[in-house]
C-alpha cells in the first residue's frame, strides 16, 4: 500500500486527523537547530553586551512558550498538554546548536512541538542580535528523535550522541 499524507482525505481535502481511537501513550521528541554568526555577535553574547538583554535565555523561554502554543501556530495541530518541554542552548564554532526536547502522555507525537520550540528560539536569537549582525544564519532545523505511539521509536541516522548533548566525531 502507497504511503499516504494523514492530513488529506481521500478527496484531497485537508482534515485534521482524528486521533480519537488512539492509545494514550508516553510520548518524546527532541529537535535540533542552529544559529550561525559573526564573531563579533558571540563576543557580544558571551560578554552580556547585547542592549536588549540575554539572548541566549530569552530565546530558551521563547521557546518553551511556543512549544506550548504549537497548536495555536500550525494548522491541524491538535492541542496538548504538555508534561516537559527544555531548550538548551550550546555554543559550537561559529555560532549556537537549539536542542528542544517535549515530552507529554497523548495519542498523538509532539514533533511539532520540539521542532516549533527549536525555530522560535532561534528566531529569538536572530531578533535580539540582529542590530550586531544581520547576516546570522538559522539552519538545520531537524527532528533527531522521536518516541512513543503506534509507530514507536524514530532516531535521526547518525544523530544518537548529539541527541544526548554529547558531541559527534
């Protein structure tokens, strides 16, 4: 059988999914992003010399607060409750690594939620460091791993160390 988009009917109509009949399962996701930028914007980061306050955590808040709106963001997301949601931030050459991890008990993943936890956060970034450096670069948005429901475990191929905070050879 031809693998289909679960958001469209048969008549190709978008729908949100009915998740109804699912079992409540524990469920986990972690995404990963970066923030690339000039030396200059990270010296400024790590000196506490940016004007409009700390990037580095305010981005970790914003994040946090757009995993728990990702339904009010994307269409056809249904609303959960989350049970955790962190930002971690890490410094790497050039610039900084997002990693978000959510986890909830649902019938339904929160991919969306890490993965919109990870945008918004850089996007944070991006914004309070704009005045230093326009040409910042977010990149590499992607979901590392993903736990719980009927399709169980997913890991991002040759992501397992850099999924746990450790780095990758």
């Amino acid at each position: 059988m031809k693998p289909r988009l679960s958001h469209v009917d048969a008549k190709g109509k978008v729908r949100m999914v009915d998740v109804s009949d699912k079992l409540v399962t524990a469920r986990e996701a972690v995404a990963r992003g970066t923030v690339m930028m000039s030396a200059t914007a990270r010296r400024l980061i790590d000196s506490g010399e940016i004007k409009k306050g700390d990037p580095l955590q305010t981005a970790r808040l914003a994040g946090i607060m757009a995993a728990k709106r990702t339904s009010e963001l994307i269409p056809l997301c249904h609303p959960l409750a989350l049970t955790h949601v962190s930002v971690e931030l890490t410094k790497i050459r050039g610039g900084f690594e997002i990693l978000a991890r959510v986890r909830t008990s649902g019938q339904t993943g929160v991919e969306m939620e890490a993965l919109t936890a990870v945008a918004v956060a850089a996007l944070t970034i991006y914004d309070m460091v704009k005045a230093v450096d326009k040409a910042m670069v977010i990149g590499e948005i992607c979901l590392l791993e993903k736990r719980g429901g009927k399709s169980g475990e997913y890991l991002r191929k040759g992501t397992r160390q850099k999924a746990q905070g450790k780095t990758m050879p």
